[in-house]
C-alpha cells in the first residue's frame, strides 16, 4: 500500500493509517476511501496489531472531506455506490473489534469530521478546527450526521450542520467530538501513550465489549439490559476473564490469552 493514497504500517503493536495526499489536504479520494478498508483489513488480520491509529500526512489538515472534484464519477449510479461506500467505512471503523484512534494533525472537516467520530478516541492539536462546512457549498453532512446525532445531541448537530460554523479544539473536546487536545508537539507521544494502554489490555474482551456497545446503544433500555445481561454471561466464561480475576486475586498484572 506504500505508493497509494494510504499508508500502511505497522510499529509494534500499532498499525498506522495515512491517508497521503497533503497537497489535496488529505480529501477522500475514491482511493483513500479503499485504502482505509484495505488498512483495516490488513490490520484485523494481523494478530501483532492490538491498535489502529487513523491520521493526515502533514501538520495542517487531518481530512477535509471529499473531493469535491471527483463528483461527477462515472455516472449517477457509480456515484452513489461511491459515496455509499464512505458511509460502509464508517461503520467498519466503528465496528472494528480493535480499537481505533483517530490522530488528528490539523483540521477536520466534512468527511474528515465523520472519520474522527467513527474511531473511538480521537487525540488532537490545540490548532485543528472541526465542522461541517457542507451547507456552504450547497451540500448537506448526510452520513456524517448519523454520527453526530449520536456524539452531540439534536440541537448541538443542527447547530452544526446548519450553521456549516467550525469549532475549534477546545470546543470540539467540550462538545464529545474529541477525547484529548494536545500540543502539536506532543501529539505523538499523546498517542502513543493512548495506544500502549490500549494494547495492554485483552483484544477478545475489547470486541466483545465493543459488539456489545453498539449493538446495544439505539436499543430501549429494558432490551438493552436484557441483552447485555447475556453478554456479561459469555464474558464471564473467557479465558482472559478467569485470568483477569487470577490475576487481581494474585496480585500481579494479567497475561491475557485474547480468547
């Protein structure tokens, strides 16, 4: 993947996602948007990696959206399979039983918004900004919106969505965009330290953990409680939950099996 659109590697326990196209500000290209998929399938197929951190190449823009010329595509039918597609990788990023960090460079916009609040930390530069510029251009935030409606609330989305007004990193941690703002300078480490603690822990207690996070959070809450009641019963019956208890009981850090 070294010569496409996005960067893949992977250091230790951690694999990294670049989506390199700096002098178009990082845009979702069609190829962005496959090379992501690709990362993330490279990553969940690899045992070594325990974390995915998604990032911009450079130091100004994380991803400032889709590239607007790229949307006429080859026909209204290719299109709409395209920008289908955005929205079938948000629900990977979410949905990925590793845990993701977005590390966020530089601003955030549209497109580039959607990706950070589909990973689920996102660690950012006090300088980044965040928003949904889309209504500007006539446009409107349709997939990131699903998203946002599940960080911010009704009122804060359509403050956003409507307004296409840009927050910058201190609101943007605030209003539960974000979860750490940093010093450029200190973004990688930031990160790094983020991504060890996520490695030390179990991988098959965090996707279990996580399938039974989302798959829960539209559900009523007696049906919510049902269903995780259940889930608690196969968590219980792991490797790494009688290894985790040992471990507490025994007064020594867990060696996790992931099973």
């Amino acid at each position: 993947m070294e010569e496409r659109e996005v960067r893949y590697e992977v250091t230790g326990a951690q694999a990294r996602l670049t989506i390199d196209r700096e002098a178009a500000r990082n845009a979702l290209s069609p190829g962005v948007i496959h090379g992501l998929a690709e990362g993330l399938a490279a990553a969940d197929a690899d045992p070594a990696v325990r974390v995915i951190v998604i990032t911009g190449a450079g130091e100004k823009v994380f991803c400032a959206g889709g590239d607007l010329g790229g949307l006429s595509g080859d026909g209204f039918l290719a299109g709409h399979e395209g920008r289908r597609g955005y929205g079938q990788l948000l629900l990977r990023i979410q949905g990925h039983h590793k845990p993701t960090i977005a590390r966020v460079n530089g601003h955030a916009l549209a497109g580039g918004l959607g990706l950070v609040l589909a990973c689920d930390f996102a660690v950012a530069t006090d300088t980044a900004g965040f928003g949904t510029p889309e209504i500007d251009r006539g446009l409107f935030p349709m997939m990131v919106m699903a998203l946002l409606q599940r960080h911010v609330g009704r009122k804060r989305a359509l403050q956003l969505v409507l307004l296409g007004e840009r927050l910058t990193a201190p609101q943007a941690l605030e209003w539960g965009l974000i979860t750490q703002v940093v010093p450029a300078a200190d973004l990688d480490a930031a990160t790094h330290t983020l991504a060890g603690k996520l490695a030390g822990k179990s991988k098959a207690i965090i996707a279990l953990g996580k399938r039974s996070y989302f798959a829960t959070e539209d559900l009523p809450l007696p049906n919510a409680m049902e269903m995780l009641s259940s889930q608690l019963s196969l968590n219980v019956l792991t490797e790494d939950a009688a290894e985790g208890v040992t471990a507490f009981l025994e007064k020594r850090p867990p060696k996790w099996n992931d099973k």
